[in-house]
C-alpha cells in the first residue's frame, strides 16, 4: 500500500528535486514491503560500498540517514530561519572537516567552545552551505540559522563517521506522504519554532571553507 501511494505521488510531482528524492524514497519503501516482516530476506550480493544519503524534511527540522535503502537514524536539527531558509534542493558533499575554523571578514574562531560550528563540519556543494554542529543547541528544533543545517555536537559526530564526500543529500521543502513515512505527521504549525537568534548576524557571511549559513 505505502510503494503505491509513493508511486502514485511521485507521478503527480512536478517539481524535478522533490521527483528524484521521492524516487529514491519510493525505492525504500519497495524494498521494505517486499517482504514479510517474519521472513528471512535473501542474502544481499556484495557490493564496493553502502548507497548513502541524507534527507533533511524542513517542516519536520529533522535529518535522516539513509543505507542501502534503510533508515539507519534520524536526528532533530535547526533549519533556516525565516528570513534565511533553508534551500529545496538536491546536493553532494564536498568537504568534510573535524574541529573546523569559523571565518568571516574579521573574525575568526578555532576549534573551541564558542564556535559556531561546533566541531564537525559537512560542507555541501554550494559555498557556505553545510550541516554542522552548534554552539547553540537551544536552537535544534526550531528555524533558527541562516540556511546550514545545524545538530548537537555529539550527533554531529555521529553524522560525520558514517558519511563521504559525494554523498546525496536532499532538502526537502515539503511534507509529503513518502516524507511521512521517515519522519512521521507533519508537525503542528507553531510560531514557537521560530527562534529569533541572537547572535544570527555573526554568521551571516562566512567562507566557503566553514561558514554558517
């Protein structure tokens, strides 16, 4: 019932992003209904490596780590502010970094408490644009950045081990049926996500290298 209502949704998307994320998402659920919950599945051919993948839901402000079309984690994060949102679309990664260096013109802050980057830094394929962790984690859970995807620090790291440069991830504007099934209801509609943030215009412009979108 789930592939037939991905399938079924994914030929009335018009938009080529979302298409390709549904794709993808269709894929997952094909493959999970395949077979019954009590039976054995058939041993999987070797592969070189795990497909991965990341699908960031906006109106959820959650993440979700995708294997080989299996959901291995999902993680509450900070998204764009209202002012700054997040950008739909579909990306790679391009850099990864351990205990990254926060720049903009005149500032600059190592690897340390205070950093706006907390202390791992997933750099996507548009300058300024990454998913990091924070020195703020009062904001995960609201729409707070200046467009970056921000998480706690320790599932930063978690984040960090388990994915590679070139790696899909896909920000995804809207709660579909095939977003639901990762991330559950669409969430309440509440002004109270929206976190004004205090510091937001520190961030404002940084690097292509670690900045804070």
């Amino acid at each position: 019932m789930q592939r037939r209502i991905a399938t079924a949704n994914l030929r009335q998307s018009n938009n080529p992003i979302l298409k390709s994320a549904l794709f993808a998402l269709a894929v997952t659920l094909s493959d999970a209904s395949a077979y019954p919950q009590n039976a054995s599945k058939p041993a999987a051919e070797s592969k070189p490596h795990s497909e991965r993948r990341i699908v960031v839901s906006i109106p959820d402000r959650q993440l979700a780590l995708i294997e080989n079309n299996r959901v291995v984690k999902t993680y509450d994060v900070a998204v764009g502010a209202a002012a700054s949102p997040s950008p739909p679309d579909e990306f790679q990664i391009a850099r990864r970094l351990e205990n990254p260096t926060y720049y903009k013109p005149g500032v600059m802050i190592g690897p340390r408490a205070g950093n706006p980057l907390g202390t791992r830094w997933v750099g996507l394929n548009v300058k300024g644009l990454g998913i990091h962790g924070t020195d703020r984690p009062d904001c995960i859970g609201h729409n707070a950045s200046p467009g970056c995807i921000r998480l706690r620090n320790r599932d930063s790291e978690v984040l960090f081990a388990r994915v590679k440069v070139a790696d899909r991830v896909f920000l995804i504007a809207e709660h579909t049926d095939e977003v639901a099934q990762i991330f559950g209801p669409a969430p309440a509609s509440s002004s109270a996500q929206t976190l004004v943030a205090g510091n937001e215009a520190r961030s404002s412009s940084a690097d292509e290298q670690s900045g804070d979108r």
